[in-house]
C-alpha cells in the first residue's frame, strides 16, 4: 500500500488494562473509607436519587475530601496513577503493536475510553501512548482544588467518543463537528479499522457499536479470575463481543495474536479496495 491506513485501539481502562478500580490505589484510604465503604455510599447515593452513578461517585470523591482535609488536586490524582498496577505486558504491549502495524502500512492510533479519572490515568507510565484520554474529570479552582465534575463518562455516553474517533474531532466539547456530515470515505478513521477492548456492563454499548458496524471488539478478563472469565463468555455467547482474551498483554499471548491478525486483516482489506479502484 503507498498510503497508511489509519486504526484506532480503544480501550476501557478499570478491568481492561488495569485490574481493580483506580479509586482504590490510595485516594480512598486517604480519606479514612475501605474500598467496600466508598462503593456502597457511592452506590447508595444513586439508589436513593435515581442518579448517575458516575457523578455519585465523583460527588463522594469530593464530599469525603472536604471532610477529611484532603487535598484533591490533579498533581495528587497523577500521583496516584504512578502507582497503579497494570495487567501482565501492558507497558511494552504499544511499542510492539505499533512497530507490526508500521510493517503492514498502518498507523494504529490508541484511545482510552473511561468512567475512570483521566487526571488518574494522566499520572500512569503509559499515558503518553494515547492520542486522546477520554474519562471523567474535574473543574479546578484557581488554588488547584477540584470542586465539580467537567466530565462525566457513563456506560452510554460513552459511545459518542467512538463517533468523534471515527471522525477524527479530539474534542469533548464539541457537538458540532461530530454532528456534521462527513463521507464515510473521508472519515480518519473507519469503523471497520477500530478494535474495542473492554472488560465489562459499562463497555457493551461501545462493543456492540464498533461490532454492529463492521470493526471488532474484545472483551478481556482478569487471568485470575474464574467469574471475570464467566462474566466475559457470557458476552461472547450473547453476540456483545466479537471475541474474548484474557487482559494478559505480553509477547505471544493470546491478545496480542487476536489483535495482530485483525491487523492484517485491516491491512488485507485495505489493500484489496485500492485494487478495486484501479482501471
């Protein structure tokens, strides 16, 4: 091929390239809860209130730090996400994806799509890698503090980053530019050229958005995790995912031949249409 295709990886964050919930690698404990606390008043809030629970969360993130004295600030979210463990070859998995796709004339664009913290993720060792982070966050004021939530990703809206993907517009707050038309043929990225991987209820939207229109999705599981691997095959079984691995990232597993071949799969196919178009 004389031209690169563009693909984009899109990845959950919680359960997909991270196990357990980032609120739990230090912010929680910070403010005197256990984990198992911090979730029930959280989920409480929402029942009570028929409420989102992503702003409950966050609205607890908030309520607990002022009354503990804690400052919430985005240094201090990024200090966290240091600490954040990542699934087996997670942080070699982007170099040795991009070097196969290089080889096959593709240009792999990687995108996380989180109800997670961004500030969170900003603080992580692979946070360079994405183009864009899409995840919940925070307004601050001007000392720093966060006081209100700027963005709030639920299981819904989170398709819409896959439809500003597809179009290539970056920002969140445009409903323009992702609103306007655009020929399919001069849309950045194909929905057939996009892989979503995701572990969980917050991702089958997106999974079966990207899967209904030609392009693939992967839902992973915790290795060690026997109800992780149920939870996940149920999906499979269901026609949510086109494929499930499990969140094991390293050279030769089984994730990384599931997504090398939808490469050249990509690289097949696009190769193929440019051959149609010659007279």
């Amino acid at each position: 091929m004389d031209k690169k295709v563009k693909a984009a990886l899109i990845y959950d964050f919680d359960g997909t390239l991270s196990p357990g919930n980032m609120q739990e690698y230090g912010f929680i404990a910070a403010v005197g809860k256990s984990n198992e606390e911090f979730w029930h008043e959280s989920n409480v809030l929402a029942e009570d209130f028929d409420a989102d629970p992503i702003l409950s969360y966050m609205l607890k993130m908030l309520e607990h730090a002022g009354k503990t004295n804690t400052p919430i600030k985005r240094e201090a979210f990024q200090a966290t996400g240091r600490n954040i463990k990542l699934f087996k070859g997670v942080e070699s998995w982007f170099g040795r994806i991009n070097h196969y796709a290089e080889e096959r004339g593709i240009e792999i664009l990687h995108y996380i799509n989180s109800s997670g913290l961004k500030e969170i993720i900003e603080g992580t060792p692979i946070a360079g890698e994405f183009k864009k982070i899409y995840a919940c966050e925070f307004l601050y004021n001007e000392d720093g503090d966060a006081y209100w939530p700027a963005v709030a990703i639920n299981y819904t809206n989170k398709t819409q980053f896959i439809y500003k993907i597809n179009k290539g517009v970056d920002s969140v707050s445009d409903s323009h530019l992702v609103n306007a038309y655009v020929p399919d043929s001069e849309r950045p990225v194909p929905y057939e050229h996009m892989i979503y991987v995701g572990d969980g209820t917050t991702d089958i939207p997106c999974m079966r958005l990207v899967s209904d229109r030609r392009g693939h999705s992967i839902g992973v599981y915790n290795p060690d995790s026997e109800q992780g691997y149920q939870k996940t095959k149920l999906l499979l079984e269901q026609n949510r995912v086109s494929m499930i691995s499990p969140a094991d990232y390293s050279e030769g597993s089984r994730m990384e031949t599931l997504v090398k071949t939808i490469l050249d799969k990509i690289a097949t196919d696009s190769a193929l249409a440019a051959l149609a178009k010659e007279v």
